[in-house]
C-alpha cells in the first residue's frame, strides 16, 4: 500500500479497495498535519527502538511493486516490527474492517494508544505503528507513504487520540497489555447448526467474580469481513456463567446454507473487550449455485440507489481512478482480479471489476488497456430500474459530481446534452462526467482519460 501526501488528501493503491488480495486497500485523509518530506536516498528515512531493538523505515524508488513488497509497503513495516521486537508473526493486514491477528495471543482495540501499538486506517487499508505519544498526540511511523511526486519519504506524521479515521490496537502480550487483562476465559460448546442460522454458545469462567455488565459476538464471513458486531447488556456476578445466541433471531444476520463463518465471543469490562478464540461454522445445506452475469455487466441494487454521497466520497472516488492511469496491464491482472474480461480490438482490452467501496454503490470499474497500459478507466453505476425516481436521483447525482469536479479540475468544463435523457460534461481530455440510460435504465458514469493534475477542495 502506498499512502501519498496531498494536502489535505492522500490516495494511495486503489486495486486493495477492490480485491483484497494484491494491496492492501489506501486513503489516508487525516490530521497528519506535520510531518516532514525526507529523501530515500539512504533507504532508512526513520526508525523506533523498543526493548532495545531498532526497527527501521525503509524506502526504494516507487513503482507499483513497492505496494505489494515484503519488505517496503506498509504492512511489511508492522510485520518487522513485531517479528524484530517480540519475536512474533502478524497477520490480517487486509481491510478497513481487519483486526490484526498475531500467533501468540491477541489485538484488541484501544482509546489509549502507546508505542508499538498498531495503527489502522479505516478509510483506506493503510497500517503504522505508534512512534511517540505527548499528551493526545500520536507520532507515526510507517512505510510507503509518499509526497505527490513520490520522490521523497512522509515522515513525522501525527494522529490526534480520538480522530474516528483511525484505530489503535495493541497485542495482548505487551507489557502493558498484560497489566491490564482481564481474566476471563471462554470455553465455547457444540453448536446447534442449520441452514439459515445457528445457534453458538458458550460457558465463560470469571473467577474474579465481577459484574460483568456487557458481552456480545463478532461474526465474519470466511474471507473475513464483519457482518455483524452485537452487544448486548446483562448481570453477570457468577464465577461462571452462560452465553448463547441464535445468529438470525438474536443478531439478525440470516446464513446462507453450505456456507463457512466464523464468530467470537467476548466479554467487556470498562469499555475493553476480553475475546475468546476466533471459531468456524459451516451451515448445513448446500451452498446456492452463484449466478454468472454477462461480461462486463455492472452490478446494481435497488438498496443503494438512494444512498447519499458526500462530497469528500466523490472526490475520494475520482481521486482513486485517476490513479489507475498508466497501470500496467500486469498489473491490471495481478492486482486488480477482474472478474470480467472482454476482447475489443486487436490492441485494446477491457476489464471489469465488481466494486462497492466507491461512492457506497455496487458499480463496476472498467479499466480500459491499450499497447499495454491502462489508457482510460470508468466508475460506472446502473440504477435499479427506470422510473421518475431513479431519473431525478440520477440527475442529481451528476450534478453533485460535476460541482465538485468543478472544483477540483485546472481546466474548464463543456456540459452538453445528446439527448433528453443523456448529460454530459468533459473537461478537456481529462475527465468525463455522464448521467445516460441503457435500455431505458438510468446510469452514472465517469471517465478518466489521462494523468492529470488536480487541486482538492
């Protein structure tokens, strides 16, 4: 993951948001307000001691590979730091949602971060770790986090405590960790398991016999993102005492039969959780056969069709296609996973990608490559049908995205119209914004046509 300094907005690699399995997803928007820009030259642009150990900061020239580097991106840093510092592996750097896993004990989140915490950014898939704490400051230091030419090292970031952007978690087995545990223990039971639901449960020891006063369960699916976090009050002041939940009737979240999840329950005491081991399940059943759409078929529901967009979402949106410009196709394929690929010409291929994270809709990007690289690339989104309110929602959608593009563009805008159903605006051979139908059906869409330049409101 690449994280690049754009006052007061970052981008980084856009393929994470998408597929999770080349970057590891980056938008960082923060009020990482100092910092310093510091040459690579060296390699080592900054380091941390702890327990003795010094664990550097390392940096190569930038190109696409460093996001997915075992030793320069992002989540390679935090990894060294805990094999280097503790003698331990870490995992599970993977999405906004990911809990960081570790193979000796447990992260749990914190409000008061220390050194060594791992930091999360849960705009973007982007992870540090705590350098210093003065007050409700917190200094990062991290990896493969650039200026906008990335030529130069962004060093001596800072976090304010509280900032929802991020989250700090800190491993079980540290020191101070340590102190403060509570000493719980979860010993779960057979599950009672069926199509739709099941039913899991367990039996935790609180030999200290305090009030417990809240306990819940996580539930993730199997290629581990949350479904579902549930908290529920009680009064617990037994040395032992019981724990189930109906996963549809309690938590409200039905399963889908012949599918894999997994769950964990926990215990909180003064605002902090105390897990259990993470468990599967598989329901009974069998799995329902996926659907194979048409290739290059956009995703659409009608669930999303009315969700509001923010002006930062757009900017973000436009922000994270622009960087796809000049990709190359390898990249395209290793990073991106497209699930749909269509031959064009003899020299130009496009691929499709299903994605959600962008303006909060299930649209596609279509990423056009040509002699090798990618030549344009599309944010597209296909209302659910055609009615006067998908019309108007439409409409007023593409009049939000050309305000803010307005804004962000150095060249001017030329709106036009094809038809009455068809708006469009281009902004020289840079960026196109159109709100058109296909086969009667509404849809938004914008173009990035070349690497441009642009300013951020």
């Amino acid at each position: 993951m690449k994280m690049k300094k754009t006052v007061p907005f970052l981008c980084g690699a856009f393929a994470l948001l998408l597929a999770g399995s080349c970057l590891q997803p980056v938008q960082v928007r923060a009020d990482m307000k100092n910092y310093n820009y510091v040459s690579i030259a060296s390699g080592v642009v900054d380091s941390i001691t702890v327990n003795g150990v010094t664990v550097d900061a390392m940096y190569r020239p930038y190109d696409s590979g460093v996001d997915t580097d075992t030793t320069y991106s992002c989540a390679a840093f935090v990894k060294r730091f805990y094999s280097q510092v503790y003698g331990r592996n870490v995992s599970g750097l993977i999405r906004t949602t990911s809990v960081p896993v570790i193979d000796s004990g447990y992260f749990q989140e914190t409000d008061d971060p220390k050194v060594g915490d791992i930091i999360r950014d849960n705009q973007s898939v982007h992870w540090a770790i705590v350098k210093e704490v003065s007050g409700n400051t917190v200094t990062v230091i991290q990896q493969n986090a650039w200026n906008g030419s990335y030529t130069k090292a962004w060093v001596g970031a800072t976090i304010q405590k509280g900032d929802s952007r991020y989250t700090f978690f800190r491993w079980s087995g540290s020191t101070d960790a340590a102190q403060t545990s509570g000493s719980y223990t979860i010993h779960y039971q057979e599950p009672q398991i069926q199509e739709t639901t099941a039913v899991v449960s367990a039996k935790v020891d609180n030999p200290g016999k305090k009030e417990v006063k809240q306990v819940g369960c996580y539930l993730w699916d199997n290629n581990n993102n949350l479904l579902k976090k549930h908290v529920e009050s009680c009064q617990r002041p037994e040395s032992r005492f019981n724990m189930w939940y109906d996963i549809q009737a309690e938590m409200g979240v039905p399963l889908t039969p012949g599918t894999t999840y997994q769950y964990q329950f926990f215990v909180m005491e003064n605002g902090q959780e105390y897990p259990g081991t993470v468990q599967t399940i598989t329901t009974a059943g069998t799995a329902p056969v996926k659907e194979e759409k048409p290739e290059g078929e956009p995703e659409s529901t009608d669930a999303t069709d009315k969700v509001s967009v923010t002006d930062d979402d757009i900017t973000y949106a436009v922000g994270k296609l622009r960087e796809l410009y000049s990709w190359t196709e390898e990249d395209v394929k290793v990073c991106l996973d497209p699930i749909y690929k269509v031959s064009i010409q003899e020299k130009q291929t496009v691929y499709y990608t299903a994605v959600e994270t962008l303006m909060n809709r299930p649209a596609s990007v279509i990423v056009t490559v040509k002699d090798g690289k990618v030549a344009k690339a599309q944010w597209r989104y296909e209302y659910s049908e055609a009615s006067d309110e998908t019309f108007n929602l439409s409409e007023s959608l593409y009049h939000q995205i050309v305000n803010v593009t307005d804004g962000m563009m150095y060249s001017s805008r030329n709106s036009f119209c094809e038809d009455k159903n068809n708006l469009t605006s281009k902004y020289e051979k840079e960026l196109k914004v159109v709100r058109d139908t296909k086969d009667g059906v509404p849809y938004i869409a914008f173009t990035v046509l070349s690497a441009f330049d642009f300013q951020y409101r």
